[in-house]
C-alpha cells in the first residue's frame, strides 16, 4: 500500500527525511544491518510495520533500507524482513562451512546459547534446579508429572538459551521454510501451539521436538524458551515417535535422508537393548542380524528397515565419502548435480540389497578386515570416490549450478558452462544416472565371473575387490565421460530436452539410437569395450 506521506513530501524534503532516518539508524541498513553509503548506494524509505497491518503512516514507523535489500525482501514487514535476513545470513554460512541446512543448533550458537549443563535435583514429586552459571543462585522448584499412558515422567521449565541444546540424534532436521509463518504468528502475540520438547543427554538440555517453535522464539528476541523436560525418558521410545511423526503419522515431512538418520539411530538402540537383555558386554557383537529379526519378531519388518538404513547412512555419511558433497541433501538448492532422491533410488538401490539380512555375526572377520558389512560400506565408499575424482572434483562447478542448463544452451547463453560442467550435470540426471550404474554393476560381476570366483551377486560388495577390479571400474567411467553425447551442444533441444524415463535411457544405451530412431551414440554401450578403451 503505497505512502500518502512520502508522495506528498518533495525531492528536497525526501532526502532530508533520508538523511534523518539514518542518523537515528547509525547509518545501517534497516534489513541487512550493514552500512550504508548514500552518496553511493540507493536506498528506499519504507513502512516497518506495513499499513495493512495497522501501521502509521508517519516518520516514527519509517526506516531506510538499501534498495536492493528492499526489493529482495521476503517480507512486507521491515521487521520480519530483518529476522529473515538474520536467518539467510546464518544459513550461507552453515551452507559454506558444513553443506547442510541450518537448524536449532546453529541458531542457539548464534545467539549465545548452548554453553552450560543443566543439573538438577529430584526430590518427591518436585525436581530442583539453578542457573548459577548466570549468577542465578536461586533453588527453584517444579512439580513432576507422570503421564496416564506413557507413564513417562515431565516436568515444564522456563530455560535461559545458555542452558539449551538441539537434539540431532532423535531429530536431525534442518530449518524449513515454514519457520517465517511461525515468526509472523509470534509477532502477531498469538499464543504457540505447543511447548518445545527436551530431555537429558549427558548433563545437556537438548530439544527434540519443536525446534521451529524455538527458533521463531529466538529470532523473536526471547532469551528464554519455556520447554517441557522429559525426566529419564525411553530414548528407544522418544526416537520412534519423532520417526513415526513424518513417516506413518505424517505429521512433519522427513526427507529420506533424515529418516535414515533415524532408522539408524533406532537400529543402535535395539542392538543395546539386545546386548542387554542377553546380559552382554556392549562390545560384544557375537550375535547376527538375523537373530536380531528373530529376537524382536513383533517388529520384524522395522528391525530390517532398521539395519538397511543404517548400512545406507553409514555410506552416505562416511567421512571418506567425496560424492556427498555434490548430492543436494535437501531437496531445494540448484547449485548440486545429484538430489537425495536421485540418489536413493539408483547409487543405493543398485548398489545396496534391501532384503539382505545376514546370519553371520555382526562382528565376524572384523579383526581380519573382512567384516562383510565394513567391507561393504568401505568398497561402496570407495566406488563413490571414483565416481567424484573421474566425473565431479574439479570438473562440477557449483557457482554455475544445475537450473536451466539445457534452456542456456538453447538461448546461446551458455559460455560460462565449461564441457566439463555439461557432462556432470548430463551423465548426474536421474533416468540417465540409473541406466549406467546397471552397466558399472556389470563390470563387477563380470570380474567375479571371469576370473572363476565363485559369489552371490546380491553380496557382491561384500567380497574384497581385488586391485584388477578397481581399475576397471576406473577405466568404465573414464570411458563413459568421454562419450561425445554428453557435451554435444546441439542435442540440448532434443535428447536432452525435458526429463525422459527409464526407459528411454535404457534403450538409447542398448541400441545406440533414441525411441524414435534417432542416432545418440555412434554404437551401443559394451562395458568390456570401455574396460579396454582406458587400460593403461
């Protein structure tokens, strides 16, 4: 809604108020907080609380920002504005220095929270507590609660930032972009719907549930968040709940990866509970996979679940792993080739066997490096490698990104997208990516075959490859970047035009020719030819 002030004020009486405003400011940007040089930079003058939302058209709700900062806000309200930037602002940096999405943690780091442990006291059916750490001396007391049905034990707490933590083993989640409706609605004075929940990990105070809610309050201003504090809670418990909420219940949405993330955590708990109940050392893995099915056979079809997803985190996340930093783990960015999604469902499901279950024990062979689920990980990992040293590192650029490529090709717009770049993102597209692992995988199980090796192809990861294997596998992918399609230009407005399917892909692979008989490769794919093309 436009300022009947400011259109009545004149060039002259505008730059005054300019001048005004950002002397009151100290010469900073209303959204952003960064200086402001008017002689240089355009700036605009603007509502802080907008007027269709009662705001007064008058100098006392007037701010100067600079006009980029305005044009590019997410919000009417200057102040919304603000936190948002504040946000976006945290977020580039966790991005730059972890690759990941922004959460509860990185806030509270931010605004000087998660520095003390929390020690308290029970004592009947109150527990007794102090911030002394804050120079709060005080015995405060509060009542405990048992629940009717859980018979969990909670009590409700006013906590100071500096005594509160994120919870990332039992919610891993980052930040969405949900968190600007919460904002607003705090703004507005409007009551939360629901407390943050926490409990004890080692001395901490960490938030598992909630954690929006939280942060909306922090951005908000709030040195203190009031949470509701599980007392020696069942983990195994609190951890299945968060995982029912965004899978069968489908209160929140978890993307793959989170729910991995917890599946393994919850497939840890149960091999505790095992080591326990079978009055075991928790280093003695002596016991199988399958005796573990067996043992919790109420929820057998879990426990699987469970165990597949660990092996699928363990690969995913292993520190060793160089294609995890070209995989967009969260769904939005376009600066990465390859989605979770693209990767979930060809890299693990070509790669990973979701019914294996093994009978050998859990630590069988691992003191001879032959374990074969650490081998597994280990050789998947290694895979994964090449994949990025041949394809990725150095080649992939993520400054240019993913977004609009083959149309920049078409609009002559494309001279920063170097050949390289062009191949990464073509050979990366899910239809394509699905149909050459199927070829890489064949290059394995060809080695076994042909070199006499008796083996169970769904286990073939779990058989120590020897170093013969390793270079064909190299010598594959070399072969398969070096295919002139993935850098011929003039293909952007045909092959490589919209997303095809299965396929597609898979006919072009094994005749060489499109669906509608239009030549892509000069003959169809054979593994053993491309073994042989790079042998050194």
């Amino acid at each position: 809604m436009a300022s009947k002030y400011l259109s009545s004020l004149s060039k002259e009486e505008y730059q005054n108020l300019t001048e005004k405003l950002l002397r009151i400011q100290n010469n900073i940007c209303f959204i952003c907080g960064k200086d402001i040089n008017s002689e240089i930079q355009p700036t605009n003058i603007d509502h802080i609380v907008p007027l269709v939302n009662k705001g007064k058209d008058s100098e006392d709700n007037f701010a100067v920002t600079h006009e980029s900062c305005n044009k590019s806000k997410q919000d009417a309200n200057l102040k919304i504005a603000r936190i948002l930037y504040k946000l976006k602002d945290i977020q580039q940096q966790v991005q730059k220095t972890e690759n990941k999405s922004v959460s509860l943690k990185h806030v509270l780091l931010k605004y000087n929270g998660s520095k003390y442990d929390f020690k308290f006291k029970e004592n009947d059916n109150l527990i007794e507590y102090s911030f002394s750490k804050l120079n709060d001396n005080n015995i405060h007391k509060t009542i405990i609660f048992t629940d009717h049905i859980s018979k969990e034990k909670t009590c409700f707490l006013e906590v100071p930032l500096e005594y509160i933590y994120h919870d990332e083993i039992i919610n891993p989640r980052g930040i969405n972009s949900s968190i600007s409706k919460l904002i607003k609605e705090f703004d507005k004075g409007n009551p939360q719907l629901h407390l943050s929940l926490a409990r004890i990990d080692k001395g901490k105070l960490k938030i598992f549930d909630g954690q929006h809610k939280a942060v909306a309050q922090i951005l908000l201003g709030s040195k203190k968040l009031v949470i509701r504090m599980f007392i020696n809670p069942d983990i195994d418990r609190l951890t299945e709940t968060n995982t029912n909420a965004g899978s069968t219940l489908r209160q929140i949405a978890f993307d793959k990866s989170i729910m991995r993330q917890l599946n393994n955590t919850l497939y840890s708990e149960r091999v505790k509970k095992y080591q326990e109940d079978h009055t075991l050392n928790p280093d003695d893995f002596s016991f199988s996979e399958q005796q573990l099915v067996e043992y919790f056979k109420g929820e057998n079809v879990n426990i699987k679940k469970y165990i597949i997803d660990s092996i699928k985190h363990a690969i995913t996340n292993a520190k060793e792993n160089k294609l995890k930093d070209y995989i967009d783990f969260e769904g939005r960015a376009k600066e990465l080739p390859i989605s979770y999604s693209a990767y979930d469902k060809t890299v693990l499901a070509t790669f990973i066997n979701s019914k294996l279950i093994l009978k050998t024990p859990i630590n069988y062979k691992s003191d001879e490096g032959l374990n074969p689920r650490e081998l597994e990980i280990k050789q998947i990992v290694e895979l994964l490698n090449i994949i990025a040293e041949e394809v990725y590192i150095n080649k992939f650029q993520p400054e240019i990104g993913v977004s609009r490529i083959e149309n920049k090709i078409i609009n002559h717009k494309d001279d920063d997208i170097t050949d390289n770049h062009l191949i990464a993102y073509r050979i990366s597209r899910e239809e394509i990516l699905y149909n050459w692992l199927i070829y890489l995988k064949a290059v394995i199980t060809a080695y076994f075959t042909n070199t006499g090796k008796m083996f169970d192809e769904k286990k073939v990861f779990q058989y120590q490859f020897d170093e013969q294997l390793w270079k064909n596998i190299r010598n594959f992918i070399k072969s398969l970047k070096e295919l002139p399609l993935w850098k011929d230009r003039s293909m952007a407005s045909t092959i490589f035009a919209g997303k095809n399917n299965y396929e597609y892909w898979k006919t072009i692979f094994e005749t060489g020719k499109s669906l509608d008989g239009a030549d892509v490769l000069t003959k169809p794919l054979n593994f053993i030819d491309m073994i042989k093309n790079n042998n050194d």
